[in-house]
C-alpha cells in the first residue's frame, strides 16, 4: 500500500505540467482571394424581359376638319400599346479601372420581336340628320424587332462588385401601322365609299435613333467569369406616316390623317461576361 501511495504521488507533477500544455488552435482554410482588377476587354451574353409604352395619335387634314364624327374617329385613333416580351443578344465592352474608380464604353445588341395591337371594333357614325348608317372601325399595331445600345460606364469598385451608371445611344427597328376603315355608300359624314369601303391607312418600319439611361451590378466569379444584372430605360422618340382618301366620283373629297407613334422601352437583363 505504501508503494502504491509513493508511486501516485510521483505521478502527479507529470499530469498537472501535461494540462498546463497550450491546446493547438483549429486551423481555418485559407479564403479564396480573386483579383479585383477590372481592366480589360469583355465579351458576354444576356437574358430578360423588356415592357414598353407606345402612345399614337392622329392629327386632320383636309375634309376631316370639322367633321362631325372626328372627334369619335380620334379617340378610337389614340392609344397607349404597351408590348412586352423577353429578349436575348451580346454584348462587348473594355473596362478601364482607377483604384476604386472606373470607365468603361459598352456595346450590345438585343432581338425583341415585341408586337401589340388594338381593334376599336365597329362604330357607327355620330347620330344626327347626316348619319346615314356610316360606320368605320381602327386598328392599330406597334412592334419592336430589335435594339441596339452603346453607352459609357462609370462604376464603382468594391473587392470583386462593381456598381454602375451607364447611358448612351439607341437604335432600334420598329414599327407602327394603323388603318382608319369607314364605310358610307351615301354621302354622310363619314368619307363616301364604294361597297368595299375605303380607309386611311399606312405603315413605317425604319431604324430609329434615341438614348438609353439605367444602372447595373456586376461580380465576379473568378479572373475570367463575371455575372451581372442591369436595367434601362430607352426612349425612341416619335415616328409617324401621313395617310389620304379621297371620294370616287362625283364626291371626290380628300381625307387626310397625320398618324404619330411615341416609343420608350425599359428592360431588365442578366448576363455572363467572358474577361480578357
């Protein structure tokens, strides 16, 4: 028992120097650190839905000023489409990084293929003595099939973020179309028609110029890769085409129509950027 006492207390020192040892600290794997650096060339592509707002409006000529059913013709005439759909492209661009600064020019280029319409349905002309079962209708159609945009960038530049501000230059291809359509085989009101009836109508696809306005967000992934996200807002101003009919004999009065479209479009996208 004496020995078993002895050799207990001889082990004691050991145990407590052992638990007085420093604990080895858990070791953090090391965090992936990307280069921040924002210069150079890029290219990539992009996704996302586009809304927009075409307001019309007509504007007499001729015999329709003054005439009893204009002001009927010219509500049915003015409208406010609003096309949507989603879209897809590229684009390319060079940025040009000043510490957190940065400037940068962007180029892309969209398809649409956006397109709305409206139909009056049929009115019969304003009752009074000279209505004499007259009737027209409108149909109206706006579209957009592409668009393109360069724009400037000025961002800001935090680790592997960049915000941004960006406006510029628009082209696009749209359209717009509208037929006034009447029929009156008695001399009313309305325009006189053949049986077929008669219209004023017309049509202008052409390339417009306007300018675009937004901001965006772009991180990246690694030293290649970067996703971003973007929204703008792009006004095409106005286009318009002029229409005219004229009575067959022995009537023969001129019906003119100055028809006008406004077009503004915004957009949201995301997209994939390939840095060089």
């Amino acid at each position: 028992m004496k020995k078993f006492l002895a050799a207990l207390l001889c082990s004691l020192p050991f145990a407590a120097s052992a638990a007085d040892l420093p604990r080895a600290m858990p070791v953090k794997a090391p965090v992936a650190v990307i280069a921040s650096d924002w210069t150079g060339a890029y290219i990539g592509v992009h996704v996302g839905y586009g809304w927009g707002t075409s307001n019309t409006s007509v504007t007499p000529g001729n015999s329709w000023i003054g005439d009893p059913d204009w002001p009927n013709v010219n509500a049915a005439s003015t409208n406010s489409l609003k096309p949507n759909g989603p879209f897809g492209g590229a684009q390319i661009g060079y940025n040009q990084q000043f510490k957190n600064f940065l400037l940068g020019i962007e180029a892309d280029f969209s398809y649409f293929g956006m397109k709305k319409s409206a139909n009056s349905g049929t009115i019969a002309c304003l009752p009074n003595p000279d209505c004499a079962g007259g009737t027209f209708s409108v149909y109206t159609e706006t579209k957009g099939n592409w668009v393109s945009t360069i724009r400037p960038r000025l961002g800001w530049v935090n680790g592997n973020t960049l915000l941004y501000v960006t406006g510029g230059l628009a082209i696009a291809d749209v359209g717009y179309s509208q037929s006034i359509n009447f029929f009156s085989t008695v001399l009313d009101d309305l325009p006189h028609t053949p049986d077929g009836g008669g219209a004023n109508a017309g049509s202008v696809s052409k390339t417009q110029v306007g300018w675009a306005l937004g901001v965006g967000g772009e991180y990246r992934l690694d030293q290649n890769w970067s996703l971003k996200a973007e929204y703008l807002h792009i006004d095409l101003g106005s286009q318009g085409f002029n229409s005219t009919y004229v009575e067959p004999p022995p009537f023969g009065r001129t019906f003119s129509v100055s028809h006008t479209q406004e077009l503004t479009l915004d957009t949201v996208r995301l997209g994939l950027n390939r840095h060089f």
